[in-house]
C-alpha cells in the first residue's frame, strides 16, 4: 500500500512562487517515476514535470520551462514542485502520481500510466 499527500498549494499573484511537495509513505521502491499534473475543471488532466529516479532526468511541458523546477528528496521520500513567476494559466488543481514499476519517466507524461495518486492540493494565481 502507498499513499501520496500534496501540500503547499494555495493563492497568490501572478509573478508570485509557490512549492508544492508530494510525500509518499507505506510501501515504497527506490526506482521510480514521479510526475505533477493539473486539472481545470472540464478540461483534460495535464502533465506538467517528472522525475526519474535513474539519473534523477527531468521533464517539463513547455508552457512552465524555465519557470518550475522538480526536485526529489529520497531519504525524506518527497518529490518538489518550485513554481515560479507564476501565471493566471497555472490555476488548476495539482496532483502527483508516481509509478514504482519503472525506473524512468519513459511514459511520464500520461496519466494513465501512474498507478498512485494523492488527493490534489489548488493552486489560484490572480491577475
């Protein structure tokens, strides 16, 4: 059994930064995958970042390159979302997902293929 919890999520102004962190506890593996989405209502689940843990290699969707970092914490089993200059467009609710099959993100930037996920934690940037 695994269970991932999002935090950091809250309000800010465009231009402003948030970090959110996706903790993972019960039964976890030293090779994985660890992705961000976010979902707007009505619209499609988004990948935004993922990590691998072979290498520790990086990936962004264009829309956030050079402005989100994701970074890992093995020893505290947490993976990072540092947002900065942020837009009204990153409004959404994000989630992290993680897949212990795999060492890395060959498939990271779709939802399906992710076999846990947290709750979500919303991120509102005004204008």
């Amino acid at each position: 059994q695994v269970r991932l919890v999002e935090s950091g999520g809250g309000s800010v102004q465009a231009g402003g930064s948030l970090i959110l962190s996706c903790t993972a506890s019960g039964h976890t593996y030293s090779r994985n995958c660890v992705g961000w989405f976010r979902q707007v209502p009505g619209n499609e689940r988004e990948g935004v970042a993922s990590i691998d843990s072979d290498g520790g290699s990086t990936y962004y969707v264009d829309s956030v390159k050079g402005r989100f970092t994701i970074s890992q914490d093995n020893a505290k089993n947490t993976v990072y979302l540092q947002m900065n200059s942020l837009k009204p467009e990153d409004t959404a609710m994000y989630y992290c997902a993680a897949n212990f099959r795999v060492g890395s993100c060959t498939g990271g930037s779709r939802w399906y293929w992710y076999d846990y996920w947290g709750q979500g934690t919303q991120v509102t940037v005004s204008s």
